[in-house]
C-alpha cells in the first residue's frame, strides 16, 4: 500500500541542514515533515569533525538549537601554522575579535533531533527518497520507501533536498545526479581516532616535506588526526606503530600524545558546486548543493549557512506569499559559498605537497606561507576567513 502524506515543506535529510532547517521553520509555525534513510542510532553515534564558526554558534544557542555547543565545545581563539620546522599562531581574537569552537557534528545532531523529538516534529528515519516530481508545479511530491519497501508519497508546497553529497533530490533540480561544478584533489587524508590527551591546546595544519598534517581533537581523552595520503591508500595497510611515525614525521618540533588508535578511514577530497540549486519550488543545500576540502573547516558551517537564507526566503513564500526571497535564494546563496570555495581551496593548495610539485613549486609554497604569516593583513584574512564571514540575519 502507498501511504500519502500533505505537509508545507518536505525536508529529505537529517544531517545539519535539514534538521537546522526543520528547527527554524517551526519556530515559524511552519508544517514539515524530515526524511532519512539512516536510522537515528546511525546518525548519533557517526563519529564526525566539527569546527563551528562563531556564527554558527551565535544561531545554534539563540535558536535553541544547541546550548552545549558553547557550554561543553571547546573555544578556540586561534590555530597554528607549521612549516620549515617552526610553529606560527594566528590569533583569531586579536585580529577580528572572533573564535570558533571545537564541537563535533555528530553533537550538533544529537543535540538538534532531541529538541525536535521533544518539540514533537515528524521525524521518519529509516525512509529512503526514491524521486522528486513535479518540481515546477506548486505541489511537488517526495516519492519515499520505507525499511519494509512500502511507498510513502509526501505531497508538499515546498520540497528542500539536504540529503548529502548523493543527492537523490539534486536530479529534480540540475536533470542530473551529478550535474555540478567538479573537482577532484590528487591526494587524501588518512584520518585516526585516537585514546590520548590533547597534543596541542588548538589545531595544528603542518606543511611539511613529507606532506600535510592536522593534529586536531576531539574531547580530553578522544583525539582526531590526520596525514596526506594517496587516494587509494588501505586503511589497513599500516601498523599503529607506522601511523605514529607518519604524523610525528609531518609534525616535526611538536611532541604528539600517543594512544591506541580505534578508528581509521580515507577522506577523499572533492569540490563541488551544484550547477542549480533552485528549481520551481525545489532547493538544495548543505552537501546536496556543494561540498569542500576539510581543510578551510566549512563544510557544516556552510550548511548552517543556507539555512539562514532559504528559512527566511520560506517563511515569506508560505507565510506571506511572497516569493522574491526563494527566487534570491541561489544567487545569495552562492555568494558565499563560491567564497569558501575559494578559501578551502587555497588553504588547501597551499598546505599539502601535491605528487607532481617540483623544488620550484616547493619554495614557491613556502614563500606563500611566509607571506601570509609576516604581514598582519595576512594573518587576518585567514582569521577573517575561519571564523566565518556574518551570516544571514546575524548583525556582525
């Protein structure tokens, strides 16, 4: 049997975008329904990064979204710079006056479906979005399956695709799965979990000869680190003893806390922006609508970002009837998201040792970062940058 469903905004999703998105339209009084295919353990207990810029912060505390992201998340009021063998801090407080906090995004999730749950939003996990149809009409429908492969049909004035960087909705908007703006890095990160206190009070990005490093954390006692590897590097193909010598050799002058390591995986980095993010009433945002090298910290943010746009171009569509927001969705949009585009990407080229670099390019680079770090507009570009640009109806 198909079971229908009517609501205002269908949301296919339960990561950062879709469950911020569902938080702020029922403050509004907005109907909707949220969709995922992954069960709600899964999503709790997926052990992700998380910088969260302090905008991010501001609207997940004032919101009600998330008061731990500040009580329990670590501030961070700076990161350092390692390369030919010294340490560089940049201050983030002293040169914009902001600072970011440590929180990872399994939290921010945990803590977002609780307060859904409790506000008692339609939640369905474990339903999968087969299509999206009718994206031009005003009545566009969610065509979703249940664990048991039943047919869920959920018929929507508005339909928001924040269902990741797989993207069943993104087809409905750009005619293509894939359709986007590509690139693909010739290198990875090859990322541990780790038993151990922290190696360093904030982040540490190392350039080195020996390639990249980020010594990061995630709580007193669980720390997040990661070298640059091959694309096609075996998670299993190295010892523990191995990995430690690949991060200590990548970050030399820094003594790093040593621990068993329970966890190991491959990232894989990729730009992406959607070609369209907006089709009659259809959006995409968050990873739907584009993805980013870890290495500028922007991926949730940028998601948190959109929803500060599309919720208020919502409200005035269904509230007020008024539709030049929703119509101004992706140009607002990709102003700032072609911005951490570029952010990520530079960071990104000017920290890691690509296979092809040659010793002009490696003393090119060096010079690169020398520059950023012996000129204050420098410093406070990448601090501007990192803590994050104002964000739609924040004030600063």
């Amino acid at each position: 049997m198909t079971a229908n469903v009517r609501t205002r905004v269908a949301i296919v999703g339960a990561g950062p975008a879709g469950l911020f998105l569902s938080h702020l339209l029922g403050i509004a009084g907005i109907e909707r329904v949220v969709i995922d295919a992954r069960s709600r353990a899964e999503i709790e207990t997926t052990i992700r990064a998380g910088i969260l810029e302090q905008g991010t912060v501001e609207v997940l505390t004032e919101s009600g979204a998330s008061a731990r992201a500040r009580t329990v998340g670590h501030k961070h009021d700076g990161v350092e710079f390692g390369f030919a063998g010294e340490r560089h801090r940049i201050d983030f407080a002293d040169l914009v006056g902001r600072s970011v906090w440590l929180y990872p995004q399994h939290e921010v999730l945990t803590d977002l479906i609780a307060v859904l749950t409790a506000a008692g939003q339609d939640l369905r996990f474990g339903v999968r979005a087969v299509r999206v149809e009718d994206a031009a009409s005003d009545r566009p429908r969610v065509i979703a399956a249940d664990a048991e492969g039943a047919e869920l049909v959920i018929e929507a004035d508005f339909v928001v695709g924040a269902d990741g960087s797989r993207s069943v909705v993104r087809e409905a908007v750009t005619g293509s799965p894939t359709g986007g703006y590509f690139r693909e890095y010739p290198f990875a990160w090859f990322g541990v979990l780790c038993e151990a206190p922290p190696s360093s009070a904030e982040l540490i990005y190392s350039n080195s000869a020996n390639g990249f490093a980020l010594i990061s954390q995630r709580s007193d006692t669980v720390q997040r680190m990661y070298f640059q590897c091959d694309p096609d590097a075996d998670p299993t193909a190295y010892s523990e003893d191995e990995l430690w010598h690949e991060l200590q050799s990548r970050v030399p002058g820094t003594t790093l806390h040593q621990g068993p390591i329970f966890q190991r995986d491959v990232l894989r980095f990729r730009s992406f922006v959607a070609h369209e993010l907006l089709r009659g009433r259809v959006a995409l945002i968050g990873d739907a609508a584009h993805t980013v090298p870890p290495t500028g910290a922007k991926g949730m943010n940028l998601a948190i970002a959109d929803v500060m746009i599309l919720e208020r171009a919502l409200r005035a569509l269904l509230n007020e009837n008024d539709s030049r927001l929703v119509e101004a969705f992706p140009e607002t949009a990709l102003h700032r998201i072609w911005k951490a585009q570029h952010f990520s990407w530079w960071m990104t080229s000017m920290l890691h040792v690509a296979p092809e670099t040659s010793e002009f390019d490696r003393h090119r680079q060096l010079g690169e970062l020398r520059t950023v770090i012996e000129s204050e507009a420098g410093r406070r570009f990448v601090a501007e940058a990192y803590t994050g640009w104002p964000l739609e109806g924040l004030a600063g």
